[in-house]
C-alpha cells in the first residue's frame, strides 16, 4: 500500500511538472486567479506583456495589470466574469494595449476550472493571444482590397461593352471563340498601348507575357524565370509575393530596380485561366517621378520653413520696434520688442492706444508715407516705467505687386543711451581733462617748430619749470647734451610720420638727470599739425635694470657651481650656453660645444631623437617636460639623468629659448628600484585578496540563482501536500498523512533555509536596492507579534510591550525583517517567563530592544553570534530548527540597508537583550550606504 502511495505521489508530482512546464512554456499568456482575482499562476509570456519578472506579477491583484490597458478595461472584465460564472466558459473578448510608441491587441478567452476537474473553486484560467500582427494584417488586406476594387471597377467599366457583347453570343462557340480572340487582341492592344508595364508568369516562375513597356526597360523576354529576368538572382525572391496571389489575394508594394534605377508601385493580382489554373498578373507603374517630385516638395517645404524661420529669426534678432499698420492705422503686425514696449495693440487704431486720440496724430511720419510713398524720419519720446525713453521712428510704404500702398512699416530704434551719452559728452570732456592733468604720466603738446603749446600738471612737476617758461620755448632745452643729435634725428622721423618710442635723458631744471620713454602721435588742430607726447619716467627701471645685470652675474656663479649639468638652447637644438660641469662631463671646451646639436656633438641618435622631440614640445605648449635616461660620462661611468627643459620668456611672452638642467639621480634611481619591488609584493598581495572577494562575491550569486530556482518546484511541493492534505485529492489513511506531514514540514523548512540564502547572497552580491517608505514603528512591532502570536501562545509566554508613537522614515519591510528574527530567537529560546520590546528615541536614531528571559549566551560564545551558519551549542539547539543565518542576517540588514547596528548583553541561565540602532529619517544616510555597500 505504501509504495502504490509513493508511486501516485510521483506520478502526480510528475503530472504537475508537466503541465506547469507545458503552461510556462505556452507562446500564449496564461493567468489563473482566484475569486478575489489574485492571481495564484503566470507564465513568462503574461509576464513579457507588461514588461515585469513572474515573482513581480504572482499574488497581485488582476485589475493592477487590466488598469494598464484602458479606462474601461475593469468593468470588461466584470463582465467576462460574470458570463464564466453563468456558463462555466466566457466568450473572447479584446483588450488594447499602449507598449511604447506602439498600440497592440489581445483577445482573451476564460473558463472556470472546477468545470474540467480542478479541485479549488472559483480559479478562473484566462488565456491571452497577442492579435496585433493578425490585426495589423487584416487591416493592411482591406485597403488592399479596398484600392484592388476600385481598380476593378475602373477596368470593369472600360470593358463593360466588350463583356455585353460576349454574354449575347456566348451561345455560338465559333463566335464566342471569335469574340474571346477579339478580346484578347484587345487585351494586348491595351497592354501594348498602356503606359503602365504588364506582365504575367505562372506558379513556375516561367513568364508567359510581357508587354512592350517592359521589354523596353528591361530587354526581351528570352526565356528567363521572371527572377532571372528582373533580379539576375539564381534562384526565386525572398520577398516574392506569388504565395499569397496563387492563393487568390491581390497584393499591392513597392519596388525599387537597381538595372534601371527606377521606382514601381506594382500590384499583384490572380489571374484565373478557363483550364482551373492561376497566373500571376502584375502591373508595373513607373513612380520615379512622383517619388522624385515628393521628395522635392518636402525638401521645398523644409526651404519655405527655413526660410520663414530665418526671416522671423532676423525680425527678432534686429532690436528694433517693428510694427505694421493699414490705411486705416489699424495694427496689423507686432513684433516682440514692440510689443514689450506699447502692449498688444493688434487690430487696434494706433493713435488711440498710443496717444488716445480720436483721429491721427499731427506729423505722423506713416501717414506721409501715404502721402507722398516716401521714406520718413521722427524723433519721439515716451515715459514708460518712471523713466523717458527715446526712440528715432523711421516709416516705410509697404505696396502691393500693382504698386498700390496697402499697409505702412514703422520702425523705433530706441536712441534713450545715445541721448543720455550726449548728454554725458560734456561731462566725459572735462572728465578726460581731469584724467590727463591728474595722470602720473608726462602728456605735453608741442607744434611743428617743437615748442611747447601744453603740459600737464606730471610734466610740470617732472621738469621742475613754472609752465610760463616751458611754453612756447623749444623741447631741446630740456635734452641732456649727449642725446642732441639722437633726439634730432629722432625728431625728423616723428615729422615724416616713421617715429617710434625711444628712450632720451632730460636735464631738470634743479640739474637733476632723469630718464624717460618717449612715444608721440601726431593730430591736426584747426588746420595745424600737432604732436602729443606722452614721457614715462623709467629712471627707477633703468636702475632696476643695472641691479639685474648685476644680478645676472650673479646668476652666472650659482649656474656654475651647481651640481647640476645646466644647458639652454635655441629652437634650432643648438647649445648657446652650458655650465662648466656641462663641458667637463664631455670633456670638452666651450668652443667645441657651444653652437651645435646634440647629434653634431656625437650622442647617441636615439636618445638626440627624444631630446629634440621634448624641445619641440616645450616651444609648441610653453610646457615643461622631463625625460630620464643613461649616459655614459666621459670617464666612463654610467649615469642615470633626469633632463627638465624649462622655456624662458622674452618681455613680449614668446618663447625664444630654453634652459635644460640634468640633474644625477642614479641612486635615486636605485632606491626607487628597491621600492617599486616591495610594491609589486603588496601588489600581488592585493590582487590574491580581491580574486578572493570575487570567488565569494560568485559563490553568493551562485547560491542566489540556484536558491531561487529550488523555491519555485518548492512552493509546489508545499502547496500540493497541503492540499493533499487538507482531503482534497481524497481521504488519506493515518500512515500517509503522517509521511506527507512530514514532506509538508521538511518543505516549508527547506524553503525557510532557501529564502535566508537568498537574502544572504543577494546581499554579498550587491544586488539589493533601499526601499525607503514613512511608516510608524509601533504599526511594525504590531504586525510582528501578529504573526508570532501563535507560538507565544503555545508556549505561554507573556508579551511586554512599550513601543511610542515613533514615525520613521526607513526601509519598512528590512526593519521588520529585523525584529521577526530578533523576536522569534527570543520566543525560540525562552521556555517560561517573558519577553520585552522595549523602544526608545535617542536624538536621531530609535534603539529597539528585545529582553528574554530564556537560555541566555555564555560570554565566550557571544563573539560568534552574527557569524554565517552559526548555532551554538544548547540544551534548546536539538528542539528547535534553524539555519544558523537569523543573527548574521540582522547585522547585514542593520548595517548595510537600514544606516545602523545590532548589539547583545547576555547572561548564561538568565537571558538576553538584543539591541537594533537605526536612524529615524534613513534618506540622509541612503548615498553613504550605497556608496560603502556598492549598492545600486
């Protein structure tokens, strides 16, 4: 008896795979749901429809999935059900559905399932059959029918005598046999005289008549298959239609010939013979034009369009008030700016919005447009905002193409910042008067004899003369003696307008020697030429500039007592200086070194190669570049060198030479050695600790993928033993019910262990998102007691509860996931007594506290208690089950989701408290945590 039991056990567990694979494996959708229309099972093609994963979909409620095709999708459905309730089965209905850019439609067909042997009532079995390609189909046949019945119609009228004629002498077979030739001479005349190109071919492909428009095009009929003969293929079109008009459709398309480069709309029709045969008709109508003159007018449109949007653009770009008016001065057209300006005046007088009058205003330059068709100019001023703006108004006539004035164009330019920089010029006159008299430069003014006509308050203070005896005396009173005949000289190319800035001593009038850099622009005043000189007292630069030549020379002795080899260069790669310890190393003098290139000085072409290259790059980006190389010194040694090129700047920024500085770093060189090896070691060591990381990052994908493919055959184990049962597959004697207990419990275990290694591995794998909800914690301690009453209650453990009115902001279902397990181990391993849950808001954070008066953990134990896979050893461990995963579960949720931690204070024989730290307001902290989970 008990193998016939295990064996209908197999068999029914084998029929149930079977038909779950044969429903999942459906190309049509299939939902089953219950009277509450939750749905209990979906396929993957269900699942494809709206885009969602099957775990997503099972359990929800239908109307969630029917609210996605349309407003009136659930009252549809209503109906449907109320059918299936009356007569066991619904007729099809059809849903639409918006996925994307696309609409797309099902038809739906449903039956309840207790009507073929299923033993749940109520379960309602839908089937979904996408309809769009037959839909789509079916719609694009019509037109074709549709425009193949008006062609009909059209050669049916043309014939209609023909056909009148042979219906009265159908009787008479020579005659009829006559009149068929008759027609059939016509027919071809037809064809022969048609514009469009005709051709027929069998179901062979064999061509049995084509017409002279396509032999002119495509050559003489030889023969070919029609493949041959069009496509030069070898072989019979992939896009043939032939199929569908042998099966007596009539199909119209597109095709384009590469031979002739030409376009057809061809239309493909049967053709039935007397003898029961089909031919293909097909008729060619050549629409290269039609296509060409199409794309033409799109691309003139586009034109049209552009320029249209450029004339707007280049309206709108003007700055101008632009505004039209009619003979009547009513507002025509706006632009923006005038709008900005007077409002929106459209189809409004322009003299009673503007000056509020009741006839045109006096002087109105559109209304002399009018009068004489001429161009006008007015002046016009308005207050707008507090402040008077100006405006320049320039009228225009616009005509028609006869000539005749139809409209006037006004234009306002607003003058308001040259009116008010008019009115400035004044002030920016004695504005630059202060500036020259109150500049630190010396400007004087001198004719064309050279004296003096002017000086400012600088000049006069540098010579140290009263202006009464500088003015009208000769600049050359001022000279120091040893510039007379350079200043001359100088002074007759100012006067043939060649003259450049020049420097000159001058002589004040106290004996004290200053010197100045002079430049002149010469002006013509009143007919006259003058020359306006500006000085600049360079004395303190000039003594500057003999400080650095002094300083030079000192620069020169630090150049050659450096340990460094110091050389510059000109952009040709020659050598114009270098350092005593330069030419020592080469064993060289100045003079056999100076002036030439490296490779002239023998090195070797490689590394003269790089060296040039840096050279180039150092003139073309002003940046420095390093290069690091071995010589070999003159006395033999070999040396590692670091070369930096530096540019050197002339006083108008160009880069005209360079300076390079090779500096020994060979036991650098050494010690960096020995570095980068112990950093190779680290390294390596590196690498073997992350190729660990990712061999366990893999394990807990691994276990994630492979766990969640055990629990789907596992909620139907589960699910079918407890219907089994519960009797409904029949009565079950005490010796099965004991064993299917068994399987039922060893189910709901495994699935128990299966569900905490894929959160576990879902966790290593950095595959889980935060989920952050508002929620009230004491509605999430409620919900857990709910569901761990049962087992309080059998034990007959008191519950202690002192939870606040607490509002979080935090991942609601993880929280709860917390305290199921922190709970449920308290209840697990206490056997009398009590336990606590005790809440409390400190600053920010919530600490939730579990207190039991159980077994309690032995102080050496405690350090492994959120360790994977950990049971410690208890006289309770062999009554109760687990998987060693509920604590290490906790501080993974704690500290990698919910931004907290889990503590523990326990003593042995006394009892535990499990403590939860976590924020209120989990959102400030969610980017830290992802960012240090790696988290998505």
């Amino acid at each position: 008896m008990t193998d016939n039991n295990t064996q209908n056990n197999l068999n029914l567990q084998q029929t149930v795979r079977f038909f779950e694979t044969l429903l999942r494996a459906s190309a049509d959708g299939i939902v089953i749901t219950d009277t509450a229309n939750n749905i209990v099972f979906v396929n993957d093609t269900f699942c494809k429809y709206f885009s969602s994963k099957r775990h997503d979909v099972i359990e929800t409620n239908l109307f969630i999935w029917l609210a996605k095709l349309g407003h009136n999708a659930k009252d549809i459905w209503k109906r449907l059900e109320t059918h299936i309730n009356e007569h066991g089965i619904a007729k099809d209905v059809e849903f639409e559905m918006k996925t994307g850019d696309m609409l797309r439609y099902f038809s739906v067909n449903s039956s309840l399932l207790d009507k073929i042997d299923i033993e749940e009532a109520g379960l309602i079995i839908s089937i979904w059959r996408d309809d769009t390609e037959r839909r789509m189909a079916e719609k694009a046949l019509k037109q074709a029918h549709d425009e193949l019945e008006m062609r009909v119609k059209e050669r049916t009228a043309q014939l209609s005598n023909t056909n009148i004629e042979l219906e009265i002498e159908i009787n008479e077979r020579k005659r009829a046999e006559e009149a068929l030739q008759a027609e059939r001479d016509n027919l071809e005349r037809i064809f022969v005289a048609m514009i469009d190109g005709v051709y027929i071919v069998d179901k062979k492909y064999d061509i049995r008549y084509l017409n002279p428009v396509l032999e002119k095009e495509f050559g003489p009929n030889d023969g070919r298959k029609c493949y041959q003969y069009f496509h030069d293929r070898t072989d019979a079109c992939p896009w043939c239609r032939n199929k569908d008009v042998f099966a007596g459709k009539t199909v119209r398309w597109e095709w384009y010939s590469p031979k002739n480069d030409r376009t057809y709309d061809l239309i493909d029709t049967p053709l039935m013979n007397p003898d029961g045969t089909i031919y293909k008709l097909e008729m060619f109508r050549d629409i290269t034009e039609r296509k060409k003159a199409e794309k033409d007018l799109e691309e003139a449109i586009i034109k049209a369009q552009n320029e249209k949007n450029k004339s707007e653009s280049i309206i709108a770009a003007l700055g101008d008030a632009i505004s039209i008016q009619d003979t009547d001065f009513k507002v025509l057209y706006q632009n923006k700016i005038h709008q900005e300006i007077a409002g929106d005046q459209k189809g409004r007088f322009c003299y009673r919005e503007y000056e509020h009058r009741d006839n045109i205003c006096d002087g109105c330059p559109v209304n002399r447009s009018f009068r004489d068709g001429k161009i006008h100019n007015e002046e016009r001023s308005i207050i707008k905002d507090g402040q008077r703006l100006y405006f320049d108004i320039k009228s225009s006539p616009l005509r028609d193409s006869t000539g005749k004035i139809i409209a006037g164009i006004e234009i306002g330019r607003d003058v308001t910042e040259r009116k008010q920089e008019q009115a400035k010029l004044k002030d920016t006159k004695n504005y630059l008067d202060t500036i020259i008299k109150s500049s630190y430069d010396s400007i004087f003014v001198v004719d064309e004899e050279g004296r003096f006509e002017f000086g400012n308050e600088a000049f006069i203070n540098m010579m140290g003369y009263p202006e009464n005896e500088i003015v009208g005396h000769s600049f050359m009173k001022l000279i120091h003696p040893d510039y007379h005949d350079f200043i001359l000289k100088r002074w007759d190319e100012v006067q043939r307008g060649e003259g450049k800035p020049y420097e000159v001593d001058i002589v004040r009038k106290d004996g004290t020697v200053r010197s100045l850099s002079v430049s002149h622009k010469d002006m013509e005043v009143g007919g006259k030429r003058k020359y306006c000189v500006i000085a600049k007292d360079i004395t303190e630069r000039k003594n500057a500039e003999d400080l650095l030549k002094r300083s030079e020379e000192n620069y020169r002795t630090l150049v050659e007592t450096i340990p460094d080899y110091v050389m510059r260069y000109d952009r040709q790669y020659h050598h114009i200086f270098a350092n005593s310890r330069t030419l020592r190393a080469n064993n060289m003098t100045a003079r056999e070194f100076i002036g030439k290139t490296h490779q002239e000085l023998g090195f070797d072409p490689l590394l003269s190669y790089r060296w040039e290259k840096a050279i180039d790059k150092v003139f073309e980006t002003g940046q420095p570049q390093v290069e690091v190389f071995e010589w070999e010194d003159a006395s033999g040694a070999t040396l590692s060198l670091e070369w930096r090129v530096y540019p050197e700047y002339t006083p108008n920024g160009n880069i005209e030479t360079l300076v390079g500085i090779s500096r020994d770093i060979t036991e650098r060189k050494r010690a960096e050695k020995e570095r980068m090896q112990l950093l190779a070691r680290e390294h390596e060591a590196r690498a073997e600790a992350e190729a660990t990381r990712k061999l366990d990052q893999m394990k807990s994908m691994f276990l994630a993928s492979t766990s969640h493919e055990l629990r789907t055959p596992l909620n139907s184990i589960i699910g079918f033993t407890s219907l089994m049962l519960d009797g409904i597959s029949g009565e079950l004697n005490p010796e099965q019910k004991e064993q299917l207990g068994i399987v039922h419990s060893s189910g709901k275990h495994l699935l128990a262990l299966i569900n905490d290694i894929i959160d576990l591995s879902q966790m290593e794998a950095g595959r889980k998102n935060v989920e952050v909800s508002e929620f009230n914690l004491g509605e999430v301690v409620e919900e857990a007691f709910s569901l761990l009453n049962i087992i309080l209650k059998e034990k007959k453990l008191e519950l202690k509860v002192n939870v606040g009115d607490i509002l979080m902001k935090s991942d609601r279902r993880r929280l709860l996931q917390c305290f199921m397990n922190l709970l449920g181990n308290a209840i697990k391993y206490t056997e009398k007594g009590s336990v606590e849950i005790i809440a409390k808001l400190i600053d920010n954070n919530v600490e939730i506290s579990v207190i039991d008066t159980g077994i309690g953990i032995k102080s050496e134990d405690i350090p492994k208690l959120f360790g994977p896979f950990v049971r410690l050893q208890s006289p309770l461990t062999s009554k109760t089950s687990g998987t060693g995963l509920g604590l290490y579960l906790v501080k993974k949720l704690a500290t990698d989701f919910l931004g907290g931690d889990v503590d523990v204070k326990s003593e042995y024989g006394k009892g535990s408290t499990f403590t939860l730290h976590v924020p209120v307001e989990l959102e400030r902290n969610r980017k830290a945590i992802y960012s240090r989970h790696g988290f998505h």
